[in-house]
C-alpha cells in the first residue's frame, strides 16, 4: 500500500478482544470477511476506501487474531460485537459492507 496509513489493534467488546485493521479518516465504513477468511481479505480495498472514510476491517469472533470463546457464534451476537465495536471506536453509525458469512452478520 502506497503511502497509506493503517492501524492494527485490539478492541474489547462484549467481553472478547477483537482485532481489527484500521485506515483513512472520515465516516466509518466496516468491512466484514466472510468463512473461512479474516480482515486481511480486504486489504486490497483497504487503500482506496481510505482516501475518503474511516475504514475498520475487524476479525469476527473465532477467526484470525480476535477471540475464539466457546460461545457467542450466531449472527445476532457478532452483529452486536460490531455494533459495539463501532461505539467503542467512537462513531455513532457506520456503512457496514460484508460477504458471506460478514453479510449476514451484516444484515443483523
């Protein structure tokens, strides 16, 4: 990545650490990696968001470098670990993007 500035480290919420990659300034925009893959399958979009928004590619619960619990696996929770990821990270709202698996925690 030319020139660009990203961010790794590690949010606790809802009782996990999640990692998260992090670039660029601006309205947030989340990107969520689908199965079997973690934040690092957006590093090709990363760059470009970037030049325009605040862009968090976090690890879901149980994949790359954020938490693996015994629990917590269904949609509506990992929706509510990025809902308070955001808050944590201190936006109020974010355009959340997601494939597979990230779409439908995405759509929760």
């Amino acid at each position: 990545m030319s020139g660009m500035v990203t961010t790794a480290d590690v949010a606790f919420v809802n009782g996990i650490r999640v990692h998260y990659t992090r670039a660029g300034s601006g309205p947030l925009v989340i990107l969520l990696h689908g199965w079997p893959q973690t934040s690092l399958c957006w590093r090709a979009v990363l760059e470009p968001l970037a030049a325009d928004y605040t862009v968090v590619a976090p690890d879901l619960r149980g994949y790359g470098l954020s938490d693996k619990p015994p629990t917590g696996y269904d949609k509506r929770q990992m929706a509510a670990d990025m809902a308070e990821l955001v808050r944590t990270l201190g936006f109020e709202r974010a355009a959340v993007v997601g494939h597979d698996r990230g779409a439908r925690v995405a759509h929760r």
